[in-house]
C-alpha cells in the first residue's frame, strides 16, 4: 500500500487536550508520545516528499488553526501551511548546538544517545528539507528570525512572548531579532 493511499484512507487528527496541548491521533489513537522516536525521525523526510500526505497534513494544521489562536512550530508553517499567521518566528541555530540540545533531551529522558549520530541525522534532515520540491524549509519574507545558539528554552519563549505582546499592541516587528 503506499503513502499516498495511506494517508487518504487513515483518519488523522490534532486533538486539543488539557492546557491547550495538541495530540496527534490516527484512527482515533493517540499517538504523540511515539512521534519524537528515532525510528520516526530517521523517515520523516522520505514521508514528507510524498505529496498526498504533505497536503493531509497541511489540512488538518489548517483545521486546526481555524478554531481559535495557537503556537504552531515545524519547518513549513509560515511559509505554507499559514502564511497568513499573524505572527512567524523563523529559529536558527547551527547543526551542531541543535545535535548537542537533542542529545541532552535523549539523555534527561533516560534514553541512549550518541551525537555524532543525531548530527548526522540533522545535517540530513536539513539537506532534504532545504532542497525537498514540495515546501522546502525557508524563512516566510516577513518572519522575525531569531538565533537561538546560545539561548535557554526560557529566553527563547521570553522572546517569542513579547514578539507577540508587541504584535497585539500594534507594533508588527519582522526581520531578524537581536
């Protein structure tokens, strides 16, 4: 059976749960807790250059996002699955600080980690989401780009939150932020 069919005869959902959170379910099964596991990361590319399921996809996050405000994150959400959004934040770090940020959260999770494998993982991933024909991973033209090498998770949603506080007062910033 491949991709394409697959995806339209499965029954895929985002379900808005306790404290906003979204889960992902398929055919009526949560399935959140399994998306972060290597073995799925390590396929993600190929599946997202299936075209029928990029557009699944791209529809439910827009179903999703119809139904009020939400914090929306992954490499093509400003520039095609709501480039309307009123507000996009394009992150950048070098592979090597994203690897040793990965590594670590394996590590506190309990789980086995090696980093120069999840750096080649991520300089792949980067590769085929850069060059990928259908939604290559890009900055949106009018997303605020923030480098998050050297900062916390805190700094970062510190960041992000008075983008959007400035945004609900009026004042649109765009363009890299220092």
């Amino acid at each position: 059976m491949g991709l394409s069919h697959l995806a339209a005869i499965t029954k895929f959902e985002f379900v808005v749960g306790q404290g906003g959170r979204l889960s992902v379910h398929i055919d009526g099964k949560d399935i959140s807790s399994k998306l972060t596991r290597s073995e799925v990361e390590e396929e993600v590319a190929l599946v997202s250059k299936v075209a029928r399921v990029r557009e699944k996809m791209v529809s439910e996050q827009r179903r999703v996002a119809k139904k009020g405000k939400l914090v929306m994150a992954g490499r093509d959400i400003g520039t095609v699955v709501l480039p309307w959004a009123d507000l996009k934040v394009f992150m950048v770090a070098s592979v090597e600080a994203r690897a040793m940020r990965r590594y670590r959260e394996l590590l506190e999770r309990g789980r086995k980690a090696d980093y120069d494998v999840i750096l080649a993982e991520l300089e792949r991933r980067d590769d085929n989401d850069i060059h990928r024909a259908i939604s290559p991973l890009k900055a949106a033209a009018d997303a605020v780009t923030i480098d998050t090498e050297k900062l916390s998770l805190e700094q970062v949603v510190g960041r992000i939150y008075s983008l959007a506080v400035r945004l609900r007062a009026g004042d649109a910033p765009s363009g890299p932020l220092e």
